[in-house]
C-alpha cells in the first residue's frame, strides 16, 4: 500500500537522563502508548533509541505539517526541558510518498527487534524537486519487494537532501540492505555517498486507528 500526500515525518531524540537505565525508558515509553493513540494528526509513532548515542525519543508519521508543528509547540520543548533535563532535537522531513509493505497495515507491537534507519543524499545540483519526486516514484515498486522491510518514507529534507526513512523487521535485514555495494552505487550515481542512522524500536504504535 502506498500514499502519496503531504505527510511529514518528524525524528525527534533526547539525551538519556543521568542514571535513568534502558529498562527504564522503555517503561515510560509503554506507559505513554495510550497517550499517542488518540492525538490528532498523528497517524503513526515508532519509539526509538539511536544506536549510536543512545538518546530515546520517537520517528512520527503526521498527517501533515500543522499537525506536527501544533504538538511540538514551545509548551512541548519547556515540558520536555523541565521533565528530562535536556534540550529535545526535532527534525522534520516532507514525506511526499509512504510505502506500507504489510497487508492491512504495520501493526502495534510492544517488543520485537524492529530496526530504523534514517538515509540522507544531498541532491545533486542542479536537480529539480520534480525530478526527486519523479525518481521516488519510480522506486516505489523496487522498495515494495525488499524482504524485511515493513514501511519507507521517501522524504525531502530542509538543507537540500533526500532519502527515506525505513522500518525493518530485524537488523539483519537492515544490514543486508545498506551493504556496501549499497554504498558504492548511491556515491557513483548521486556523487555524494549517503548517511545512515539506525534507530531500535521497541515499540511500533499506528495511531488514530
């Protein structure tokens, strides 16, 4: 099943308190879950640490920008500030086109070893916002048919990249993806090789179902 709107996706992280472990989090995270079910706007949520930092946070899925930018309100950032005691970083991505591989739709799940990444590619110069869009188009069937991958935004970002963000059923299939000859082919085809954030998700949560 694919969608093509004016979704967007935002990628928020925040540092780990100090002396809060992993086990922790992942309690107050399932402890929110009834929270995101019922907002408005908000179409799907994946609950995340990023590998590398270990920051918690979440990858959202709205309907669309004003939705997104109404729950990330000032109010948001000062609660986020005063209950965690560190600043949040929220990013946002256009997601013209989205991709659910599973029949019926992704569905909930509270444990698992859901992996997501995050890939960026500045966009050569010269190239339209057209053009990408033709281009993500044209690839939707090739990223209908990867075996692990559950769903892919493609997105445009802010400073001149595009990419996607995408949720896979385990690690090894993540991997298996962005190999190498992954790597290689997207620096000689778009001149700049890409970047990659991996992302585990504990819980994977549609929202407003």
């Amino acid at each position: 099943m694919s969608t093509t709107e004016n979704k967007v996706v935002v990628i928020v992280r925040i540092p780990v308190p100090k002396f809060a472990p992993k086990w922790l989090v992942k309690k107050k995270m399932k402890a929110t879950v009834d929270l995101y079910s019922s907002i408005d706007g908000l179409e799907f949520k994946l609950f995340t640490f990023e590998s590398d930092s270990g920051d918690f946070g979440g990858i959202y899925t709205w309907r669309d920008r004003a939705s997104a930018e109404e729950w990330f309100n000032p109010d948001w950032f000062a609660r986020v500030k005063r209950e965690r005691g560190n600043e949040a970083y929220v990013r946002y991505f256009d997601a013209p086109l989205s991709i659910d591989n599973i029949q019926g739709g992704t569905r909930a799940s509270m444990g698992g070893s859901f992996v997501a990444t995050l890939v960026q590619i500045p966009i050569p110069q010269g190239v339209s916002r057209e053009l990408v869009l033709d281009g993500f188009a044209g690839a939707e069937e090739t990223y209908s048919n990867i075996g692990g991958l559950l769903r892919k935004h493609f997105i445009l970002g802010s400073h001149g990249t595009f990419g996607g963000v995408y949720l896979w059923d385990s690690m090894a299939s993540a991997q298996s993806w962005f190999n190498d000859q992954w790597r290689k082919h997207v620096s000689e085809t778009y001149g700049n090789p890409p970047t990659v954030e991996w992302f585990e998700v504990p819980i994977v949560l549609p929202a407003g179902k």
